[in-house]
C-alpha cells in the first residue's frame, strides 16, 4: 500500500515539477531536449545549441531521460500532454516508438539540409541512418575497455576473448546489466564467426552457449547500469576491463588522463539520433534542420569520439577542440579499429529482447 | 439557541394561534426542528469540507492509481482495438489445423488499415510478450502486403510475407488475447505460462524469475524487521528510563539522521562498506583482514540489509518509545517488592506491555521494507534485488506496464493478507503508536 502511494506521490511530484519546468520555458519559448545526459550532451551543446542560441535567440532547455526515453514519450503521449519538444533516441526505440505512433514520420530531404556540394540528405547519409521516424546525428560504439596499470607492459589484452580468459588476464570485469552486447561477444569469445552470431542466438543452443561462456566469468563480474560507471570503476581500479560506450572511455583518456585502452575487436557498433514526438514537427523542425546539417554534424565529433552519421561530415571531422588532438583514431569507424566490427542487429532484438531480459535475469539469479 | 416556551396543550394544526398553542419555534420564528436540522447539517457541512482535501487525494493519489493499476494488470484490449475484424473472425476457429481463409482475409484487411493509422506498435509488443518474434511479423507483414490488392489467397501470401502465420500457435495466442481480458500477466508474474495448446503450464527453469524473488524479498523484510527490533528495543527502553535532559539528547541523535536525505544515507554506507572503503581500511589497518582478501559488504544482500535496518530503525523506535513512556515505573517496582528477579519482573511485567509498541512498529518497518526500491538498486548488486526493483524495471525500461501491475498488485495482495493473518494472531487493537 505504502508503496504505491509513494509511487503515486512522486508522480504527482514530477508532474508539478515538469508543468514548472514547461511552464517557464513556454514564457521564453525554449526548446526542450532530451538526451543522455554526461560527455554526451555536452558534446550536443558545444556543437548543436550554443550556435543555435546565438543565431536565434532560443533557449534550448536539456532534459536527460534519453535512457527511459520511450517510456517517457509514451507516457506523455497516452496522457494527452507532450512537453519533449525532440528526443535523442536509438534506432531500436525509434522504431517501437514509430510503430506506435509516439513519434512523427519524417520526409527526410524535405526536413534535412543538403551536402554542401548539393548531395540530397538521403544520399549523404550513411546506409541505415534514416528511417521511417528517425535521422542519426552519430555511430557510436559498444566496446571493452581495461585499464593499462593493471597489466603488465608485455601482457596487455588485444581481443574479445581476452575478456572472457581469467587464466592470462585475472581481475574482476564490469559489464552492462543487460543481455545485449553481452551475449553476441561471449559467442565470438566462444569461436563463433561474426556473421552467425544473430542466427545462432535466434535458438535455443545458441543462447545457452551464449550464457555458458558468461558463466566462466560470472563470479569476476560487477554488473553496471549507468553509462558514467564503467569509467569510474576503471579509475578506481575496482576492476581491470569494463564495457562501455566509446565515448566515455574517450573523455577519460583525454580529459582526465586516465590510462586506460580501448578493445576494438568485436567492437558492436550503432547508431543514435534525433526524433520528433508527435504533434511537436512544427516546433522541431528548424532546429532538426540546423542540429544535422553538416557543419554542425562535424562539428560534434570535435567533442566527443563518436562517428558523424552523414559522410559529408566525416570527410571534413577536425581536431579534438578542448585539447587539440587527432580526432581520427578515436572514432569507432576508423579503418583499425572498423576490421572486425559487428554491427548491432535492431531487428533481432526488437522481437527477442523480452524473452531474452527475462532468462538473463533468471541466469544472474542463478 | 434561544427557544420559545414550549405550551402544554400544543395544537400543530394551529399556525395562526401564536404563544402557548404554537409547536417548538427557534428565537427567527423557524420551527425548531427546521432549525435544529439546518445547524447539524451545517456542522456535518463543516465537517465534510474539512476532510473533503483530504479524501479529493485520497481519491486522486491513492484510490484511483490503485484501481488503475489492477485493471492494467488484467487488460487486454490491443487485439480487439487494432485488429478487429480478425479478433471476431477468429472465434469460429476451434484451433485444430490452420485458419481459414476468412480469418486470413480478415488480418490482411486489419494490417492494412493499422499501418495507416499507425497503431500496429501496440499489438506488436503486446503479442511479443507471449510469442517471442510477432513484433517484426506484424510490423513486416503490414509493410509488406501494403500494395497487395485482393490476391488469390490470403493465407498463402501472409504465409509468404512471414512464415509465422503459418504457425498455429501464433493463431491461438491472437484468439486467446482477443477476449480484451487476459491471465498471462499475473502467470507471468508467477512464472507460468501457456504452453501451445492453452493449458497452463510452469515456465522453464531458466526462465523462472518472480516467484524466487517475491519470497527473497519477503525473507529479507522479515529480517530487517527483526534486526530492526533487536537494535531498537534497547534504545527506545533507554530513552523512555533516562532523565529528560540526556533523553533529549539520545533523541536528536535517533532523529537526526531520521532527517536527513535517504539517499545520502544510502552512499553514506557505499563509502562505509565498498571494498576500498572506511571499514575495510580500519581492518586491513589493524591487521584484522589481509589487503588482498577485503570483505566485500556492499553490492549484495549484506549491503541492503544493513543499509536498509538503519534507514527503518526510527521507524521501531519511536514507537517503542511512545508505548514505552506510558508504562509506569511503579509496575516495576510493584513486581519486585513481590519479590521477582529483575529479569522476572521485565519477562513479565514490562516486557508484555511494550508488545503494542513492538506491533506497531514491526508493521511500519515491514511494510516500509517491502516496498523499498531506491536502497536495494544502490546498495543490493546483484542478489539484494528486491521485487520493487523488477517492478521499476518494468515501468521505466522494457515497458511491460502489464506486467509491472500484475506483479504489484500481488505485492499489494501479499502485504494485505500479512496484515489479515497479523490481525488475526496480535489484534488490531493491541498495536499502538503511542
């Protein structure tokens, strides 16, 4: 009892707190963004919303509830009051959210600002970038890091496997509290080829096989849930590798000085990008235009290691602005990193991710 | 209010007549009762404004989410809505073999007329939780037959589009959840399900997820109420037999961290507890433990018992203490001048007055416990899960709001038939708060 009322309390809560937050931003007509929050959306800001603001006069208000980003807009859509002006959103969700008509269909070369040399948007884009409901503003990678210090000079890891050999690499790991990502490296750890993993873990045998290798290196691992805690745990030594997004690690390397490598083998790489809820296109729109042209889509990949999305932009990607390095060999879809890369599979796991959250929760109770 | 004198002989036929022959006036000329009436209705009136705030959030805060939330766990009305027409042609299916081609022509038309409102997302999730792959054969096969206008036969193209419509599980499922009602939340949330001809049957071992951790979460909440017991009666008995001066002093120190933000307090024991935290330095420092075998105290069920005990502590306390308060030394004293032993005379004289005290506090810090999530996600890792956490989960990532109600509403359940079974052994009338 107690605790639906306090449920409810703090939904009441909320509520109050968002109509405040709308309510003020309607009196200047700010923008309401939502994103991920972190490295992320301060590289968002450099990039997207300073010049914006500068050139328009609109205040772009950051909201960071991109992880809970589809209940969100579900919630706001079933309710009648839709406050997001934009989401940041991945492909996956954009397309639960497409098919549920949480978000606006979109005319990609009517909404989104040609090459410079001419090339409509839809030709400028990476293949898989633009669908139905959604554009992508970056690639973005899943990968594992470890931390230098914590392995000596001559035996450092190289490879996935690597990850899963507790013999030649000792120490905990931290991994993502979820079965995606996961399940496709314990299979390639396992020898399995890159272009069977899907197929494999679409039966029974696979995802056992799947769960059997996670179980040589399950009693090694703590379990993350916020993006921000990988690189944390790495710092504090509390373990020697960890998943996590490219970016983070990055921002660590540089920004922080910490020593810790990137494993780009098996790295399984997507996308991420903009949507548009539902009744909201009219407000959007001009600053969905200005955000992926390919100025500003360069522009953020000055900020952080992640990969723009349109390929007029990679051609012109530039130094690391706060501390001028090479941007290049950061970026998830640089040729040594790219060899052995898996892309992420939306599709599958948009029909497998309830059955498959559910026997991973069994198997981490296990 | 001033009244007339009433006479002896009162006609009430006779209006006209005032003084000794007229009924009960009030000092306005209004006939008593009338009066009477009108000043209970005004204090009634009062009294119902006054409670009506409170009742309006009662209603808007408490009632209404948990009737909404029973309902969402048995709905089912995505099939109906989106696919109508299939969910009436499905009926004559008695679920031997495939559909027939009505049923097929039916779907084709319903897809069809989904893809252009663009509402087949919900029925997709919704058919996904019991058939693991409907989401891309509705949202496939609905792109797919788009511009297929009156074929040959339906059933060989929607088979075309997708093999799954051949599959006659796929079929009784729809039937099964056109009904607009459905049981498979609530089989969910006890780890069944049906198996492919509709019976019901245990979920698979690697499956089994809700029923372990309902009973996890139970046990730990009955524990922590005990440690919360065993730390608090002392407390609370050396509170309520101090001089009023030190006992306001110990009292701050019970309320202040009472005070103050959960989750401070909660990392405030992640800094105690973690491997390279406080604790574990003092003992590798005093040689107690060795550096490299530090305890891990945190991220499993230790961290969520201890964190959760000190968090409800006050909960026990206070409570205690107000019964506590209220049982006179002269008791004790009586006892012993009988002659019974200290120990006598607490076991039965004291000890048998203070179990309001320790009823009511054991429901506040039960409850409170089993409904905690925030705690248990910081601190619990891995094995100190709650069932609240799954609950969350459910609410905020996979968006099986279904599910989430179901297994809520078994939480509420739960805790109610507690409550009953506790009514029954201690009586409501023996829990007091002070």
């Amino acid at each position: 009892m107690t605790k639906t009322f306090r449920k409810s309390a703090l939904t009441a809560a909320v509520m109050l707190s968002a109509t405040a937050v709308v309510s003020t931003a309607q009196a200047q007509q700010a923008l309401n963004v939502v994103s991920w929050g972190g490295a992320y959306t301060m590289s968002q800001e450099e990039a997207y919303s300073k010049p914006w603001t500068e050139q328009t006069g609109q205040r772009i208000v950051n909201i960071d509830r991109s992880a809970t980003g589809l209940a969100g807009l579900r919630a706001q859509v079933e309710a009648g009051n839709v406050t997001w002006d934009l989401v940041d959103m991945l492909p996956a969700d954009a397309k639960i959210a497409c098919a549920e008509g949480l978000i606006e269909v979109l005319d990609h070369d009517e909404l989104l600002s040609p090459a410079p040399d001419g090339t409509p948007a839809s030709e400028d884009f990476i293949p898989g970038a633009l669908d139905e409901c959604f554009v992508a503003t970056i690639v973005y990678s899943n990968i594992v890091a470890f931390n230098t210090e914590m392995f000596p000079a001559d035996k450092q890891p190289s490879t996935i496997a690597d990850v899963f050999d507790l013999e030649n690499f000792p120490g905990m790991r931290s991994l993502q509290r979820r079965p995606i990502n996961n399940l496709e490296w314990a299979l390639i750890a396992d020898g399995v080829d890159h272009d069977d993993v899907y197929d494999l873990l679409a039966t029974e045998e696979g995802v056992e096989r799947a769960l059997a290798k996670l179980d040589t290196i399950k009693d090694s691992v703590i379990w993350w849930s916020e993006g921000a805690q990988p690189p944390q745990l790495l710092a504090d030594k509390e373990v020697a590798f960890a998943s996590a997004y490219n970016g983070r690690i990055f921002d660590a390397q540089v920004n922080e000085n910490q020593p810790f490598e990137i494993i780009w083998d098996a790295q399984v790489f997507e996308l991420d990008g903009w949507v548009v809820p539902r009744g909201k296109l009219d407000v959007a729109k001009d600053f969905l235009r200005f955000s992926t042209d390919t100025e500003r889509n360069a522009a953020q990949a000055s900020y952080i290691s992640y990969g723009p999305a349109r390929m007029s932009a990679a051609a012109i990607v530039g130094n690391h602005i706060p501390t001028g390095i090479d941007m290049t060999p950061h970026m998830p879809t640089y040729e040594p990193n790219f060899a052995t890369a898996l892309p992420k599979d939306d599709d599958f796991w948009a029909d497998y991710q309830d059955e498959l959250n559910e026997r991973f929760d069994a198997w981490l109770a296990r | 209010m001033s009244v007339s004198m009433p006479g002896s002989h009162a006609n009430p036929s006779d209006h006209s007549d005032s003084g000794a022959q007229a009924p009960l006036v009030a000092a306005d000329g209004r006939p008593l009762k009338v009066s009477l009436r009108r000043a209970l209705f005004k204090n009634k009136l009062r009294a119902v404004l006054l409670v009506a705030p409170l009742m309006l959030f009662l209603l808007v805060a408490f009632i209404f989410p948990i009737f909404s939330m029973l309902t969402r766990s048995v709905e089912s009305n995505e099939v109906r809505t989106i696919l109508p027409t299939t969910a009436l042609a499905i009926q004559a299916w008695e679920g031997e073999g495939l559909p027939d081609e009505t049923v097929y022509a039916a779907l084709a038309h319903d897809l069809k007329e989904g893809q252009r409102n663009r509402n087949l997302g919900r029925v997709a999730s919704r058919l996904n939780y019991e058939y693991s792959g409907m989401r891309s054969t509705i949202t496939g096969t609905a792109r797919r037959i788009t511009n297929v206008e009156a074929p040959e036969s339906w059933r060989d193209t929607l088979i075309d589009a997708h093999r799954n419509w051949a599959d006659p599980a796929v079929w009784s499922v729809i039937k099964r959840e056109s009904r607009g009602y459905t049981l498979s939340y609530y089989l969910a949330a006890l780890d069944m399900r049906y198996d492919a001809d509709g019976s019901i049957v245990r979920q698979p071992e690697s499956r089994r997820v809700y029923v372990d951790l309902m009973i996890k979460t139970l046990w730990m909440s009955i524990l922590i109420t005990f440690l919360c017991f065993l730390l608090g009666y002392p407390v609370a008995f050396l509170l309520a037999s101090l001089p009023m001066r030190s006992a306001s002093l110990l009292m701050m120190l019970v309320l202040l961290p009472f005070w103050t933000s959960l989750l401070v307090r909660t990392t405030t024991w992640i800094a105690i507890l973690q491997s390279q935290g406080v604790l574990n330095n003092i003992l590798v420092a005093l040689g107690v433990i060795d550096d490299q075998s530090r305890l891990q105290m945190i991220y499993n069920e230790t961290g969520t018992i201890v964190a959760m005990t000190h968090i409800l502590l006050p909960f026990m306390i206070l409570p205690l203490y107000s019964v506590m308060k209220s049982i006179s030394p002269s008791y004790m004293r009586a006892a012993r001048s009988m002659g019974a032993t200290g120990f006598t005379a607490f076991r039965r004289v004291y000890f048998p007055q203070t179990v309001p005290g320790i009823g009511a506090g054991a429901i506040l810090v039960f409850i409170l416990a089993i409904g905690y999530y925030i705690t248990p996600a910081l601190v619990g890792g891995e094995s100190g899960r709650f069932i609240t956490n799954f609950i969350a989960y459910h609410m905020q990532v996979s968006l099986n709001w279904g599910l989430a109600a179901a297994i809520a509403s078994l939480l509420l359940g739960l805790v109610i038939a507690l409550y009953l079974i506790y009514n029954k052994l201690v009586g409501s009338d023996n829990l007091k708060l002070g």
